[in-house]
C-alpha cells in the first residue's frame, strides 16, 4: 500500500523540529505494517490547522486526485484539521476517491466500521482548542500591546527590533525573544514627512505619488507608488495620511478577521472604539500635531465633498435615474502596461494606472473621448469584425482543428474499448474471489482500483463520442445572430445602458486594446471574438478540451479623432 504522510505545526508552536518528530513517529508506525510503503511527504510550517490553503496540504489533496497514494498516515488528525466544516469536506472528498486517513496518536482510522463518531469526537476538540489558542494569543498579544510592544503589522518609517530576555533561554542556549518594539528607519520617516507637508501644501494623492516614483522611492510594498498608498481609508486608519502612529500614538486591536464559512475567505471587521488599545510612544512620532490637524482638516474637506458625490449617485439609482455606468468601462484595457482604461473624467477614456501612479508608473497618457469610442467600436464591429472572408477563415481552420482532434481520438477511443472488456472481465474474477476466499485488503484494493479505472475510461470515451458541431452550418447562423445583436445594442445603448453593457459583454469576450501608434499621437483599438463564442450565440456548445480559434480583428480609430 502506498503511503502519503503529513506533519505542520502552526504558530503557536514555533519548532522546526516539530516536523521532524511527527514524521519519525509515522514512519515507525508505517515500517510495522506488512506492505506498506512510504512513497511521499508534505507537512507545512508555522501555518494553522483552521487554513485550507496551505501549500503541503493542498500538495497532499491534489496528489491524492491524481492517484499518487492510497493512505494518508499523520501523527494526530489535528494536523490535518482544526476546522470541522473543512475536515468533514476533505474527508468525504478523499474517501470518494479511494483514500483513507490513518491518525497514530489519536487512534482515528477511516476504514474501520463506525469511524465518523470517534473522528467527529476529536474533530470537536480540535476546532476547541484551536479557538482557545487564539483567545490565549490574544490575552497575550493585549498584554504586550498595552506595554507598548510591537503585536504585529508592518508601518512604513518603521522597523521590528527584537528584545531579548536577560534570563530565559531557548532550546538552543540563546537568550529567548521577549517581545519586539518598533523603531524608526531615517530614510522613511524622511518621506513621510514629505508627504505630509506636500498634502498640505495642496498637493494631491496623485501628484506626490508621482514625484515619489519619480525620484525613484520604493512604496510600501516595493514597487510603484499609487495614491491610495498615501490617501488612505480614514474610517479604517489604513494609507499614510490616516496612520496615528505617525503623531506617537500606538492603536492596537481596532479590527480583527473573520471568515466567511462558505467561501472560506477572510474579511476584515473594524471593533467599535471601545476595544482599542492606544498607547502613547513618544519616541515614534513623525509628525507635528499642527500638521496632522492641517491634513486631517484638509482632507475631511475632500470626504465631505466625495460623501455629497455618493449621497447624489445612490438617490439618483432610487429614482430610476441614469446611473454613471459607462458603456465600456471595464472593457478596455491599456496596450501598454496592461491595466484598465477607465472614466477619468465625465467625457474621456484613460489609463487608470498613469492616473492613480502616474507617468513613472505607464506613460500612455493618451485619453479618448467616450462617445467617440463606443461610435467607432461599434462601426467597427459591424464593418469590420465579420466579414464574409473571416467567415470562410473561421470555416476552413475550424474543419481542420476538428478533423485533426477526431484522427488523433480514434486510435484512443479503440484502446480503451479494449482495455473496459478487459477489466469488465477483471472485476467479475475479482468477484467471484470474494465470494470464495473472503474480503481480502489486497483483493479490496485491486477491484477499487479496478472499478476506479473504469468509471474513468467510461467517462472519457462519452466525451470523445459527443457529437461534433456542424461548424459550416452553424457559423453563419452565429454571425447572422451577431450582427442581430449589434443592431440590438445600438437601440439599447441610449435607453437601457446596462442592457446595452451586457450585450457587449456577450459579444467581445476579452478586454479591448488599446495601444498607442508608432507616434504616440492617437490610440489604435484591437476587438475580437473567438469560436466559442460564435458557437454559444448560435446555442451549440465545443466539445469538453476541444482547442479554440482567436481570431482578432483590428478596429483602426480615425488619427485625428484621438488624443485630443
């Protein structure tokens, strides 16, 4: 039997060698059962058990998809799962697959009668006293934030110093990490500054974070500066102008995370005001209080004007109003550094990246008048996109990708035909063994393995059986369809513009393009489709995995028309 073992420790462990224990302890209990063999190991470091996307042990459960293993053997179930709605999923998962767990401490074994009960037993404990760990890391975490340490979370301007005890030691003789403190980085601080006086002195997000880039500052997170790093969220305290700390005040515990039990992502929650540890650290302050109290000033100036903006926009969605949702916003996308072009103003189209980073960050300046664009779009579409000769194009390599796909099946499709009588023939002997020698462990697995490999060959010769489109017929019922939809759109655009988006959507399936000429004077558009579309408008569907054709067609904007 083919062995997969498993080992993490999470955080509140800390030891390296804690892997290494938990494996020699698998390994002893694998080397004294018959015929049982080790063939790979996963384990994950410093993670919790409450997390499914930890790299090993989605290693584990993909290579478990893909045959590799027939039994997972850990230390104790926990270190698969701290998380009883995730275990239960991966348990019934693994089971339908033909894959066992086998826990050596905690005596848990999924192929014995009556299992669930002594798995849901530790399942309950598990989730316990992984939520008692965080209530403890928590108390610990307050205890520390409240003497002014560093509980987490990296600031720009500052760094973590570690404290050392004078006393305790750890494992290996050195003097134990008591807690960590923030100190300033010179250089950093040096720009906060200047962001700071820059913002006052009535410079915009945007504009600062273009000087940053422009002399060549790294951001936060190393790459292009963007002015949301520097404006911030004031309700959350996050971005550079909103961050207390700057002024010498240290706020721990405002938000926490919880998961979403469904999708299994986290979100951040703001605590109410009363749960905040603030704790006055003199010796981190940046900025003057006179300057803090001029940006903040300013900037509530900036949400009060951004707060009558929104307040306008959801009275108008009320009243049935037009709703500021653009025909293409979202649609087009900058040729240069990839990004979106969006609405930067009431009229025009723009790169969003050169105007939340600026030049430094992608220097395609070039904007282009809204109802501009989507006239010529759909002229485009209309004139250009399907033509007769692209029809014959997409006729002629179409036939060809599906006579090469049915060449290169058919000798497969024969094998398997094959290989199913044989095991047809293989499952009844494994059957009428069974019934004269008994339910063996060898003779269990061969016939799960063998019906596993039937169900499988089943499956991929119902595929490779559907029945073709018929490509020449249906393409000019597709592009009838189309130019049926085009005209659609046109009389929709001005009443119903979602309508009209969700049109286009359905239409062009990738972003558009658009890409400075060689002169940098006017913006050139690339719109397209592909067969899968064609073959989806036209209601027929392409077969599971069978290859698609991209064909791009170019839609040329008038040269003066652009960059204006």
């Amino acid at each position: 039997m083919r062995i997969a073992l498993y080992a993490r420790y999470s955080t509140d462990m800390q030891r390296d060698a804690s892997i290494a224990d938990q494996l020699r302890n698998c390994k002893r209990y694998v080397s004294d059962q018959r015929d049982w063999h080790v063939v790979s190991e996963y384990h994950d470091q410093a993670i919790s058990g409450s997390k499914a996307d930890r790299p090993g042990y989605q290693e584990l459960l993909a290579a478990g998809e893909r045959d590799e293993y027939d039994l997972i053997v850990v230390d104790e179930v926990s270190r698969l799962w701290r998380d009883q709605q995730e275990q239960w999923r991966a348990v019934n998962r693994l089971r339908f697959i033909g894959v066992d767990i086998v826990g050596v401490g905690d005596g848990i074994d999924t192929r014995r009668e009556g299992f669930e009960l002594l798995l849901a037993i530790h399942g309950a404990i598990n989730e316990s006293e992984r939520k008692k760990i965080a209530y403890r890391t928590h108390r610990g975490l307050t205890g520390l934030a409240e003497n002014g340490a560093s509980c987490g979370g990296r600031s720009y301007g500052y760094r973590s110093k570690a404290i050392l005890d004078p006393v305790k030691k750890d494992a290996q003789g050195r003097p134990e990490v008591r807690e960590y403190r923030k100190v300033l980085v010179p250089e950093e601080a040096d720009v906060v500054r200047r962001i700071f006086q820059w913002f006052a002195e009535g410079q915009s997000p945007f504009s600062i974070a273009d000087r940053l880039n422009a002399d060549g500052i790294p951001s936060p997170r190393g790459g292009k500066w963007a002015r949301s790093a520097i404006y911030g969220d004031r309700r959350t305290g996050v971005g550079i102008l909103n961050n207390v700390l700057y002024r010498g005040l240290l706020v721990w515990n405002r938000s926490k995370w919880v998961r979403n039990p469904e999708t299994g992502k986290r979100k951040r929650v703001e605590r109410d005001a009363s749960e905040w540890i603030t704790v006055e650290q003199p010796d981190l302050r940046i900025i003057s209080d006179d300057l803090w109290r001029r940006v903040q000033a300013k900037m509530h100036r900036g949400d009060s004007r951004g707060a009558a903006v929104k307040q306008g926009i959801a009275k108008a969605k009320r009243s049935g109003g037009p709703y500021p949702r653009y025909l293409l916003s979202g649609l087009l996308q900058c040729g240069v550094c990839g990004g979106k072009y969006t609405a930067v103003d009431r009229y025009r189209y723009g790169c969003a990246t050169h105007k939340e980073r600026g030049e430094h960050a992608c220097p395609n300046a070039l904007k282009v008048p809204r109802a501009l664009a989507e006239k010529l779009l759909l002229e485009g579409l209309k004139e250009q996109l399907f033509t007769n000769e692209r029809l014959r194009l997409f006729e002629r390599e179409t036939a060809r990708l599906l006579s090469e796909a049915r060449k290169s099946s058919a000798p497969d499709a024969k094998a398997a035909r094959t290989r199913l009588k044989a095991l047809d023939k293989e499952i009844a002997n494994l059957t009428a063994a069974i019934r004269e020698v008994g339910l063996s462990p060898a003779l269990r697995d061969e016939l799960r393995a063998a019906e596993r490999e039937k169900e499988e060959l089943g499956k991929r010769l119902a595929t490779t059986q559907t029945k073709t489109p018929d490509i020449p017929r249906i393409l000019p019922a597709a592009a009838k369809r189309f130019r049926e939809m085009v005209v659609e759109l046109e009389k929709t655009l001005a009443a119903e513009p979602v309508r009209a988006r969700s049109l286009l959507e359905e239409l062009l399936p990738r972003r558009i393009r658009l890409m400075p000429n060689e002169t940098g004077e006017w913006l050139e558009a690339e719109a397209g489709t592909d067969l899968d579309t064609l073959l989806r408008i036209s209601g027929k569907k392409l077969l599971k995995n069978q290859e698609s054709l991209t064909l791009v067609a170019g839609v040329g904007f008038e040269p003066t028309t652009f960059g204006l």
